[in-house]
C-alpha cells in the first residue's frame, strides 16, 4: 500500500499487473492514498491499455466515485493553455466497427438521478465565454451528415402487464412495478422480467430501491408472436440494472413488434433476460415504467419538426400583404392579431 505522494519525473513506467481473478492470491488491487503527482516531458504519455484485451465488464475502465463536501467540488478539471496552437480539450475517436444490428451507441451519455432532489438547476452543458478576446465561442457545432438534435417527449405511464419468470414459473408483478412495492427481480440466472402496454413503446424507466451489485449481462428482446422473440440493442441507462436509468429505443427498428400471449395475457412485450452468475447483491425495483415517446429534431439537411413556437418581439400585422407593405420580405416571420406566426 502506497500511502505518500508517487512522483514521477523521469522517462520512467509505472505498472500495475492485475493477474487471475479477481479475489484469486495473484491478483493485485493497490491503494493509493495522498497525490500521485505524474510529470511528464513533452513526448509521454500516459496509457491504459483496454483494447488488447476487450472489455467484459462495463463499470468503466476508468472510474472516479466523487461525493462533494462543499460548493464546487469537481471529479475531474482540464486546465489547457492553447498557447498559440488550435488545440482540442477532448478528442474522442469513436469506431462504429461491426456493428450490424439495430440498437443505439452513445459516446457521451449523462444519467441524472432527481429522486432526492427539491430546488435547483441541473445542465449536461454549459458553456460560458470569459473576458474580451475576439475569439467567437460556439456551444455546439455540427457538420455536414449529422443531426443536429432529437427530442423524444411524452409521460412515463405505468406498465399494464408485467410478469417475472423463473424456470417458467409466471409471477404478476404488475402492481408492484407501479406502486413502489420493492419487488426482487432477476433472483435466478436465466430468469426474465417482461413488460407490456396495449400500445407499442419505446422506453423503460427504472426506478430501483437496491441497485444490482453487478450488471445482469441483459438481453432484450421484443414480442414477434406468441412464444416467439426477436433480440435487439436498446440504450442501456442502467447499465445492467447497476443503477437507476432509461431504457430506451427507436420503436421504428422493431421490425415485427406485435401485440402476443404471455401467460395468457396478450400485450406489446418487451423481455429482459438475466445472463449473469454469481450476482451478490440483487436489484429490488421500486418503480418500473414505460413511455411512448414523440419524436421532434432538427436534422442534417436542416429540416425541423417541432410542435409549437412561442415568439417574442415579432411584429404584429394582418396578412401577408400588410407584412410586405411594412417592409418584411420573403422568409420573414410576423403574427397576425389572433397570435398565429405567419411566414412572409
């Protein structure tokens, strides 16, 4: 154990082996307490390397469990100098490589959990510009053969029908996933948790009282027919069941989606199957419900869908002609007495 600061100044490597599994006499698990304190000359680096070996654990392979004791505590600060150069804070280099089926990736994804929560404002991203330079700050920008933003809206409801099955054994679990019973799921390895609507739906809120101890390693699946079952990708927000998350779709990709007996009971069906042994703690729901969402964006040939617009300072005039006279020109906006936006 490795309790004072670890400096490194020199054209030197540290390693960490971590071998056998874990709890096994060879493996290693350090603990540093203090600074590690890591100065590099101009052409180091420092390298984890989780690509030699691919990833079977999705906790993350690199981890920071931060809890603040005072305003404005931060689990990690970049402070760059561009010196001159045009330099990138963060690059990330994102490789869709053999992916074939329908599903989502996200590069960045932000859970934010409210439940203890009762004031304040919480952004994914906010972007402030300092001082008086000249240099223009844009929040976001996007280039040609990306969308742009995709909104999905609608209330969560709660799951008409949900079962749990353990070697074929049906469980209602219906009432519990509404009311905050603290029903148990995924007891056994193998076992499904499903939940159905009358309606198709393309998200999954997670609520949990206990949080899996590790993830469940789940497949989705969605009803084809009675008895019969199609896998596919959803976004995992919950990372297993690991913590409290949506699940969540582009309902379009179900190819097939349809209204099948389970148990006797024919609903639209999604299943999740627990794949992984040795779980030692379980995950216990408090709430589990679904959304069928509508989807509005702003896409990459700049076409926008949205439901309403709200305008402030847009001039006032009777039609279009009186718009024209008052010197709008084609492509201008201006409302009209009754509150409708009109468009030149």
């Amino acid at each position: 154990m490795v309790t004072e600061t670890v400096v490194i100044s020199e054209p030197e490597t540290l390693v960490i082996l971590a071998e056998g599994p874990l709890g096994s006499p060879n493996y290693v698990n350090p603990h540093f307490f203090g600074n590690a304190i890591f100065t590099l000359l101009s052409t180091e680096q420092v390298v984890i390397d989780a690509r030699t070996n691919p990833r079977a654990i999705t906790l993350g392979v690199f981890r920071i469990e931060h809890t603040s004791n005072m305003n404005g505590t931060r689990p990690i600060t970049l402070d760059i100098d561009a010196n001159g150069f045009h330099t990138k804070g963060i690059a990330i280099e994102f490789l869709a490589s053999n992916i074939n089926t329908e599903g989502e990736c996200h590069i960045l994804e932000v859970n934010v959990d409210t439940a203890n929560s009762t004031k304040g404002e919480i952004s994914a991203l906010s972007v402030n510009k300092i001082g008086v330079g000249l240099a223009e700050v844009t929040a976001i920008e996007a280039y040609s053969g990306v969308n742009i933003l995709e909104q999905k809206t609608g209330d969560s409801i709660f799951i008409t029908q949900a079962w749990k099955e353990s070697n074929t054994v049906f469980t209602d679990v219906t009432t519990a996933f509404s009311n905050g019973t603290n029903e148990t799921i995924f007891n056994n390895d193998n076992d499904y948790i499903y939940c159905g609507t009358n309606a198709k739906f393309n998200q999954i809120e997670v609520n949990l009282a206990t949080m899996s101890s590790h993830t469940i390693d789940a497949i989705f699946e969605y009803s084809t027919g009675t008895g019969t079952w199609t896998t596919f990708g959803p976004a995992d927000g919950t990372n297993g069941f690991t913590t409290n998350g949506n699940i969540t779709w582009n309902q379009e990709n179900l190819t097939g989606w349809v209204s099948s007996l389970v148990n006797g009971v024919s609903k639209y069906y999604i299943r999740i199957q627990r794949t992984r042994n040795n779980i030692i703690t379980l995950p216990i729901e408090s709430t589990i419900k679904t959304t069928s969402t509508v989807d509005y964006y702003w896409d990459k040939t700049a076409k926008i869908k949205v439901r309403t617009i709200e305008s402030s300072g847009i001039p006032l005039y009777a039609d279009r002609a009186a718009a024209q006279a008052g010197g709008l020109t084609v492509g201008q906006f201006y409302q009209t007495s009754a509150g409708v936006l009109m468009i030149v």
